[in-house]
C-alpha cells in the first residue's frame, strides 16, 4: 500500500545533498525503551535499528497523509510494536544504525481503520476478474467476473492508475506501478471506480492487474533449509525449480477438506471421504464451501487454504502431489510461490482432463485487496 508519497519525497528533499544518506521505512517489531531504539523490519527486507534521543522529533501521521502540517508530536512512549516508521539518515552498514533526527509514525490502529475504510470501498466499487479482451484505442478491457454468475463488465481504463503484483506475492500492499501497455488477455484484474447503473461498465480510477499460473507437480527434491522445491510438472512433464519464502502460502490439505475441493472441482467425479480430517478442517471446508460463515454462496479456495494446517517443507517427500500458484514466467524458469499447497491427490483425481491433461481452472486464488 502507498502510504508514504508525500512524505517520502519531502524525505528525500531534506537528505539529497548526502549520498549517504537513505529513508528506511517499515514496521516496528520492538522497542527498547530504556536505550530509546526502534527495531524496524523494513520494506526491503532489512532488519533496522532505529535509535532517538531527547533532540528527536516523533510525528503522527494518519495514513495517505501528504500534508505534513497534519502531522502531530508524540512521545516515545506513544509508539507500539506494529506501528508503521519512516525516518532517513545515515545507516551504519554494519549495524543497519540510523540514528532519527525526524521520524514519522502512522499507528496500528490508524492503518487498521484505513484498511477497513479501503476494503469496504474496494467491495462497494470494486470488480475483479480475468480479461478476455482489451481495446487498445478506446483503452477498454473487459473482463470475466468472479461472482454468484459470470459477469461481464468492460472497464474503462483511459484515467486509470495502474499496478502490476508483484512477481512472489499476491498482496496488494507488495504491487508495483504498471502500466495499460503491460495487461495482457487472462491476465487477473482488480479495479475501482464509478459503475453504471446495471454494473456492466466501471470507469476505472486504480488498476491492479497480474498475470498468474498454477501447476500441479510431483516432488523431485526438497531443500527445507533453502526453501526450494525441485519439482515434475505433470503437464510438460518437465523439471520445475520453486522457490519459498516468507510471504509463501505452505498448506497441506487434510483427506476431509481435500475430498470437498474435489467435489467443487467437478462434483460428478469425487467420491465420498475415506477417513475424517479433524473437526476444525471438516468445519473450514463447509464453511468454505458454502461460501464461508457469511452464506456468500461462492466456493471460496482462499478461506480453505488459510484454514488448513501450515506444510512444513521438510515433511515432503519424492513423489508427493503439490499444487503450486505463481505469477507467470517464462517456460523452465524458476518461479516463487505464492502458494504450495500438499495432500492433493483426491483434487489432481477428480480435476477435468483437457487432452489428457489435468485442468486446474477452478483451482484460482482471489489477488489481494487493499486491506492487504
């Protein structure tokens, strides 16, 4: 999520006379009151510490603020584990040290309010879905909506913003800036703006778009201490290397829950459950597969997937079935996974074949909203 723009580049302005000089932005994971420092996580991956002193100016910030003179002073005291930092000065490159004459705050609670306000806005004018077509002079693209029918709406992208996700995560906060020129035909959409009245038309003002894929392999090799996967591609039937990390969705479905994805895969070919998985995967997979505690009537994979038990890499062995989503490349490169999902045989069983081969259409996980 863009929170920072304004700010960042007022940052910037102040620290430009000094190459050495750089912003850190991030979250807080811990504060050491008594030697006043701030470990941060920053965006880049890197652990800071930010360090303050009685000279340091601590200002709040509600988020998408550009204005800094909305800005307000708090204490040291005032800030909390989770809060959002952004400060710049010379970073120790040995100790990732920044010492902070100005630091800026958005809080926990802000961001989830923001969060909140964006996800309901999102849902109220929002669309998702996969293009089927784009216009290139009109600057339109129309899409297949996901929803209780299909729906096709055409998007009017002529003043919109664009984002592309990013190429090992599916977060809307983790998107990059895109470009109309970059959609693509299958490509998966989100956008927000102003429908008409039978909400078959959106005049876009934000754009996020990716292009995804899903495989489903068998394990070649395993190293857990890498966290990288060696696998067969059924389809191609050719070696695929996949790459985890932190922001990687490890599930292993349980028999139970397994047998219900194959049923909404393709209800005429899944058979009754053997065994029983436990009493929280048996409730995920009905919740899910009603669309979920609200009564949505959708099947909804994503709810399932984060239900089911994390999938600990070193537990897999040669041979077993791993379904694995990820944002396209080209054809024998290495791929991140956004999701490797194990305990998958009873959905490859019942899966519809396409010339022999396993089609995993209905096998799709919904990109991140902005909540996210």
């Amino acid at each position: 999520m863009r929170l920072w723009p304004g700010i960042l580049v007022f940052a910037v302005a102040l620290g430009a006379q000094s190459p050495a000089v750089k912003s850190v932005i991030g979250e807080i994971t811990a504060i050491d009151a008594a030697a006043k420092q701030f470990k941060v996580k920053g965006d880049d991956g890197t652990a800071y510490t930010v360090t303050t002193d009685e000279s340091t100016a601590l200002l709040r910030v509600p988020p998408g603020e550009k204005d800094l003179k909305k800005a307000t002073k708090v204490g040291f005291s005032d800030v909390a584990v989770g809060d959002r930092l952004l400060t710049r000065g010379v970073v120790a490159e040995d100790t990732k040290t920044v010492p902070a004459k100005t630091a800026y705050i958005m809080t926990k609670g802000d961001l989830a309010q923001k969060h909140a306000r964006d996800r309901a806005e999102w849902q109220r004018r929002g669309a998702a879905g996969v293009i089927t077509a784009i216009n290139a002079d009109t600057k339109e693209i129309t899409i297949t909506a996901r929803a209780r029918e299909t729906k096709t709406i055409i998007i009017d992208a002529s003043a919109a913003g664009f984002q592309r996700y990013a190429s090992d995560s599916i977060r809307f906060a983790d998107a990059k800036p895109g470009s109309f020129a970059e959609l693509r035909t299958g490509d998966t959409v989100r956008a927000l703006g102003d429908k008409n009245e039978e909400g078959t038309r959106l005049k876009a003002e934000e754009i996020v778009s990716g292009a995804f894929q899903t495989i489903a392999a068998t394990v070649i090799s395993v190293d857990a201490a890498t966290g990288e996967v060696r696998l067969t591609d059924l389809q191609t039937k050719k070696p695929v290397t996949v790459h985890t990390n932190q922001n990687s969705m490890l599930r292993k479905l349980e028999e139970r829950t397994a047998m219900t994805v194959a049923r909404f895969m393709r209800p005429d070919a899944a058979t009754a459950p053997s065994g029983r998985g436990s009493e929280s995967e048996t409730t995920a997979a009905s919740d899910a597969g009603r669309g979920g505690r609200g009564g949505r009537g959708n099947f909804d994979l994503q709810q399932i997937l984060e239900r089911s038990p994390q999938l600990a890499l070193a537990d897999l062995k040669k041979g077993d079935a791993v379904i694995v989503s990820s944002v396209k490349t080209v054809d024998g490169a290495p791929i991140t996974a956004i999701s490797l999902v194990a305990g998958v045989e009873p959905v490859l069983a019942a899966a519809p074949r396409t010339a022999g081969q396993v089609n995993l259409g209905s096998w799709n996980l919904e990109a991140g909203t902005p909540e996210q």
